[in-house]
C-alpha cells in the first residue's frame, strides 16, 4: 500500500531537478519554504478550465482600452463580457504590476497591482471569468525596485539578488537580444559596480545562483495562483542562468530550473501551466517542450513571420514544409500559436529557415507600411534584425484585399494544431501607432495603442470600418473554432501539398474531419475536391454553406479561407 501524501512524487521530481543546482541542503529549504507558502496561500488545487477546442487565448494590457473614471482592468473586463463573452476562454493580462519602463516588463514591486490600472479584487473578478495568464518576470528587475535599493543599501532582501561583473571579462559569447550595452554600471557605497544588463539599464538581471531569488520567486508564483492565475508566462526564461564563457542562453540549469517550477505546481497548483517566451531559433525554442517535463506551452515564434513571408508572396511553400515538419509533442504539450503580440514579429525563429534575402523582404515591407526594424548585437560588433515593430494589421497592407489577407493570416494560425492566442489589436484591426512612438522613443510601442472605449465602440458599432469588419469576422471564427472537435489542440493533422498558392491542413478527431483551406494570393485559385477524404457533402463551417460530394471543384476568392466538416 502506498501512503505516500498526494504530490509526493511531484516533489522528489522538484527536488531531483535543483539538488545539482543548489545541493541537498538548500533544496531541502526550498521545498520547505514552497510549503509554506502553499499552505500561506491557501491554494485549492483549481484545474482551470482545460484545453480543448473551446481554448483561446486573448493578449492584451490592462489599459488597452480606457474609460474615463473607470479603473481601466473593470473597463476591459466589462469590455470583454460585452463584446466577446465565451468566444475566447483565457486572457493574457500582460505586466498589470507597477513599473518603470517597457510597459511593464521592469518590474518595481511583484506582489502589487499598479495603481493606476486597479487593485486584486479587479484581477479576481476577470479571473472569474476567464483563465487568467500572469507574466513571471523571471530575469529582471527595475532598478527602481525595493530589492535593487537594497542592493545598494548592501541589506536584505537584496544584498545578493544580482550579477557583479568585472567589466574586463571576456562577454563576447554571449548572445543578445539588444544592441545596448550588457553591463550597467551603477555607483554604491561600496565603489562603483557593473551589473548584467541583459535588455536595458533600468532592468537588471537576477542571479538565481543565489537560492534566495527562487525562493522569493516560488512565493511569488504561488501568490499568483491564489489571485487566479491558471498560466504563467515565463518571460525572456532562456536568459536566467549566466555562466561567463557561454552563450548564457538555454543553459542546463534553465532547463532544470523550469522543470524544477513544474513540479512544484504539480504538487500545490495541479492545472496550472507553464508558457515559455523563448524568442530564438525554431529548433531552439522547441527544445522546452520536447522532453515533456518542462514548459506545457511554448510560443510559436516562427508562424507570425513566416505566415507573413507566405502572404507576402502568394507562395505557402515554405510555411507548408516547415509546417509538415513540426515534431509531435509529448502529451499535454502545446505550441501557442500566434501572429502578432505586444512584442513586434520576432525574426529570431526563422534565422534557420529564411534565407537572408527573405528577411530582408520582411524588412523592407516593414518599412514600406510606417514600421521600424529593432537590431541584435553578435557578439563581434555586428548588428542583424531582431524583430519588426509594426501592426500586423498594417504590415499586411497595400493591397485591395487587405481586410481579407489580414484575416486570412488569422484564420492560418487558428487552424493549425495547438493553442490559438490572438492580441487585441489583431481583433480590433489597429493600425501603426506612430505618435505612441514618437513620444515614447521605443520602436515597440507602434503596436500598444490605448483605445478610448467609446471610440472603439463606435468603431465597432460601424458596419463599414475595418474595425466592426474584422472584429465580427474573428469572433465568428473564434466561435465556430470552438465548436469542432477536430480542431481540439492534440487533434491529429496533416498539412497537404495542393500547390502553392493554398495552403490546406487536414485535422482529424474520432468523428469529424476538416480541410481547413486558406488562399494566400490575391487572386482566385481552384481546389479539386479530390483532396478531400469521402463524405456524402462537406459544409464550409466559415461560409455556413453545404457542398454536395458531386462538386469537383471548388473555387477561392483571393484570400479566401474555407474550414470544410464532413
């Protein structure tokens, strides 16, 4: 008979992972103090709402859209209520914590609510709603923050959180995702100090060689399951362990370290899911999820630039091979599949699958649609494109169908197997924010308009702007999506070669089939019906229309997409 507790074996797994990291002793005073703060919590072990076809997720700030004398998180929850009800499932409320720069990716204080968008009983009433998705700001802090003034102050909690590097070491290894310089330097009582700096100067990194940062982090998580988190966004995880002389990316103690955080939240919070945000590579960003230990969710970061090259070109050739070629996961895991976020379209995950002179088509209509280009550092002086900082609604621009391209690109990414995530402006159809940039002086902020509500819903409300026209036609997609069995996240798929200008994927559940047909040229292409697996009559679940089994053929408008169900 076993009488081990329930979540024993969750934790021998947690304790495996940090033992070679931290040794058997501190482990031991990790584990006790996750207790701890489970009990301190009052965790009840609630499973979210599952990940099935019904599942979509929604990215958006919590001030996205703002009414005046309204608390801007009561603003979006009514918001979302009104416009979208159950058409999505989950929520991304980005950094809702206060900050001092990026929007709130440099994190002052992780247990507060910022002020000036609510408190907790806002973030309780959207999660009663919706599954919530929290950041875990895992590499940084703001230098405004209390630990960082106790640095200086050479006190705890604080004194040790971060990296001193002599500035003569040899960093050239390393890999960046800035152009800006890795150290900081910073003047303290005791001398003048330079500290990594992996994104900025207001963000300094954390030293997780110290376990106290883990401790305070496991604290942290768990409070944010208690507030209603049922997924957590690991932000830039890949940079969280430094180790001069390496690349100081995807290092074993990272991994060993999320897998570490999985199995805490088997024990204390079984349901909630792990999100690594790991801008880099393909082959490397999958590396998170294929052990099937590690992250549950991992971001698709090749689909927004490569749907985009496809669009461009009227040529899915490359998107169908890439697609064909994707591993099957472990059960449980997931891609989140996106076009566009709060970040711009990160290049980093098709270094290894676009030739250089494709990138630089992707670069130049970024620039031709009113975007920007952010640059990396090499390592040897050498500067490449990062990421493109422009809307994905205004990127798919300069061209008669640009209502239909645009959706087109949505519908791709909702189709495909895994998670679909969708970020507000896509819903909303926003255009380049160029004044947000000249005022901010940061290229990301062409993507994080801030909506006036009567505004948009007068937008919304307007038959003919591209806003209502977008909006009605997603949320309808949304809705059918959820309906079908065969597009559940673990739904079996096929990507069929029918050409290059549709790009179609077959999706199969006990029951359902479905031929989910997208033209991405911008003239008509005929699809012969032979493609499709034998039926009596197929319904085109976008179009709500049937067509007889004895239709040969079947003709796209440019951009057209078709979700055909037997």
């Amino acid at each position: 008979m076993n009488d081990r507790p329930p979540g024993a074996a969750d934790l021998d797994a947690a304790a495996h992972w940090l033992t070679p990291i931290y040794g058997a002793a501190e482990t031991e005073g990790l584990l006790r103090a996750a207790a701890a703060a489970a009990d301190r919590h009052g965790l009840d072990g609630n499973d979210g709402r599952g990940l099935d076809q019904r599942f979509s997720l929604l990215i958006t700030y919590g001030d996205i859209v703002q009414r005046p004398g309204q608390a801007p998180l009561a603003t979006l929850h009514d918001f979302l209520c009104d416009r979208l009800g159950d058409s999505v499932t989950a929520v991304h409320v980005l950094p809702f914590y206060p900050h001092s720069s990026d929007d709130g990716f440099s994190v002052i204080d992780y247990r507060a609510v910022d002020r000036d968008l609510g408190d907790w009983s806002d973030i309780r009433a959207l999660a009663h709603d919706y599954d919530l998705m929290f950041d875990l700001v895992l590499n940084h802090v703001s230098r405004k923050s209390q630990w960082f003034a106790n640095y200086l102050g050479d006190v705890d909690p604080g004194r040790d959180y971060f990296i001193e590097v002599d500035p003569a070491t040899d960093l050239r290894a390393v890999v960046r995702p800035r152009s800006t310089p890795l150290l900081a330097e910073v003047p303290t009582a005791r001398g003048t100090r330079h500290l990594w700096a992996t994104f900025s100067e207001d963000q300094i990194d954390l030293d997780f060689r110290n376990p106290a940062v883990l401790r305070e982090f496991i604290d942290i998580i768990l409070g944010y399951v208690a507030a209603g988190a049922r997924l957590l966004r690991l932000d830039a995880v890949a940079f969280i362990w430094k180790e001069p002389g390496t690349s100081c990316i995807h290092l074993e103690p990272t991994h060993h370290l999320i897998k570490a955080l999985r199995a805490l939240l088997s024990a204390y919070a079984p349901g909630v899911r792990l999100v690594t945000e790991t801008n880099v590579p393909h082959r490397e960003n999958i590396s998170y999820l294929t052990d099937g230990d590690e992250a549950h969710i991992a971001y698709q970061f090749a689909l927004p630039p490569l749907v985009l090259h496809t669009l461009l070109g009227g040529d899915c050739t490359t998107l169908r091979d890439w697609a064909a070629g994707l591993p099957a996961l472990p059960p449980g895991c997931h891609f989140l599949n996106f076009t566009a976020s709060h970040d711009g379209i990160g290049l980093r995950a098709v270094e290894e699958i676009l030739a250089p002179a494709e990138i630089d088509v992707l670069v130049g209509a970024a620039h031709e649609r009113g975007g920007f280009v952010s640059t990396r550092a090499d390592g040897n002086g050498g500067h490449h494109p990062y990421e493109l900082n422009v809307s994905y609604f205004s990127v798919l621009g300069g061209d008669r169908h640009h209502i239909a391209r645009f959706l087109c690109s949505q519908a791709i990414s909702l189709a495909l197997r895994g998670l679909p995530a969708l970020y507000f402006h896509s819903l909303t159809a926003t255009e380049n924010d160029l004044a947000r940039v000249e005022a901010s002086g940061r290229y990301r902020t062409i993507n994080r308009r801030k909506w006036d509500a009567a505004e948009l819903e007068r937008l919304l409300d307007s038959r003919d702007t591209a806003q209502a026209q977008v909006f009605a036609a997603l949320r309808h997609l949304l809705e059918v999506r959820g309906r079908q069995p065969a597009l559940h996240p673990e739904a079996a798929q096929t990507v069929v070669d029918i050409g290059t200008g549709v790009f179609a994927v077959e999706r199969r559940a006990p029951g359902q089939t479905l031929v989910a047909l997208h033209n991405v040229t911008d003239r008509e292409q005929a699809v012969s019906t032979a493609i499709l697996p034998e039926a009596n009559r197929w319904r085109d679940l976008v179009a709500g229309r049937a067509h007889p089994a004895s239709v040969r053929e079947l003709r796209l408008a440019p951009y057209q997409v078709a979700w055909l169900s037997d």
